[in-house]
C-alpha cells in the first residue's frame, strides 16, 4: 500500500514540475527582441495568414486566420480559424492572450488549453499595422501575418530577411492559401 502512495507522490510532483517548467519557461527565442512602442488597438482585428512554420495544430490547413479581440478584463481574445482541405471542414480554437510584462512591448502569451501559455511574440511590423512577423517561444514557431490575403513582394522578402537574420530557416515555411 506504501509503494502505491509514493508512486501517486511521484506523479503529483512529476506533474508539477511539468506545469512549472511550461509556464515559466522562456518567452522568446534568445537573441530576439518582441518590438517596442507596441500599439495593442492597432493590432486588434482580423489577421491573414501568409506563411508558417508548421506545427501539429494547423496541420493541413488554408485559409487560416487569426481574429484578435479585446475582452473586459484587458486581455486579448483570439480567434484562430482555418479549413482542413484534408477532412475538409472548417476549424476553430479560441484562447486569450495576455502581455508577459509592459503593454508597449509585444511580448505576449497565449493559451488555448487552460492554464498552459505559449509565446506570441511580433518581432517586426510596419508602421500601418498591416504587416507583422511572429514567433514563438523558440525557432520552432515563426508566422508572417497580412491584414490582406495577400502580402506584396518586396514586404515578404523584407520580413523574410528578418526572420533568417533572427536564425530561422525560411525554407522550412509553409505557405498559406488564402484564395
């Protein structure tokens, strides 16, 4: 009965730990700095994805989006939505986002499952609030983001340039359908 209780133990703390450490964690990846002089009201609305890195929760995705609301409490509600042209239906996970410290750097945290955060972070955008390039909390996470279906040429390359002097390889970029 003994071996039982410190198996259950074990676990609790095994758990702790794992909660801990996925919420204390690192923010950002190291060397990358989240803009500064952030305007939150600017960045409000509906966002187009362009490209991604990508990951298990948009597998097989087009048509993604990301809607960013503001709720009364003054966090951040996130609306993310996008077709899976695989089972051919549409998807959607809602979350909220909160800043990691001072509101004019965007250095957020976002959550869709309860009480566990990811890193959201705008590493670059232009001054009309049209453009932004995200990460997360390492170089395993990279979106670039248009308030259009579509992002010019030259903007791309831009923040294509920024993103691998930042140390994430670009090739590995999936490129969203938005058409």
């Amino acid at each position: 009965m003994k071996k039982k209780y410190v198996f259950i133990g074990a676990g609790i703390i095994v758990a702790t730990g794992i909660f801990i450490y996925a919420n204390t964690g690192r923010n950002i990846p190291k060397g990358i700095t989240a803009i500064s002089n952030f305007q939150q009201e600017r960045y409000l609305g509906k966002w187009y994805e362009i490209a991604r890195f990508d990951f298990r929760f948009e597998k097989n995705m087009s048509h993604v989006t990301a809607e960013y609301l503001l709720n009364d409490d003054g966090s951040i509600k996130v609306i993310n939505s996008g077709y899976d042209f695989k089972k051919y239906k549409r998807k959607q996970s809602i979350g909220k986002a909160k800043f990691v410290g001072d509101e004019d750097v965007a250095m957020l945290k976002v959550s869709f499952f309860g009480p566990f955060y990811a890193g959201y972070n705008v590493i670059a955008i232009d001054e009309n609030y049209q453009y932004a390039l995200v990460c997360g909390k390492n170089r395993k996470y990279l979106w670039l983001l248009s308030r259009d279906k579509t992002m010019p040429e030259p903007i791309k390359d831009k923040y294509l340039a920024v993103a691998k002097r930042a140390g994430f390889d670009i090739s590995d970029l999936v490129w969203t359908k938005q058409n």
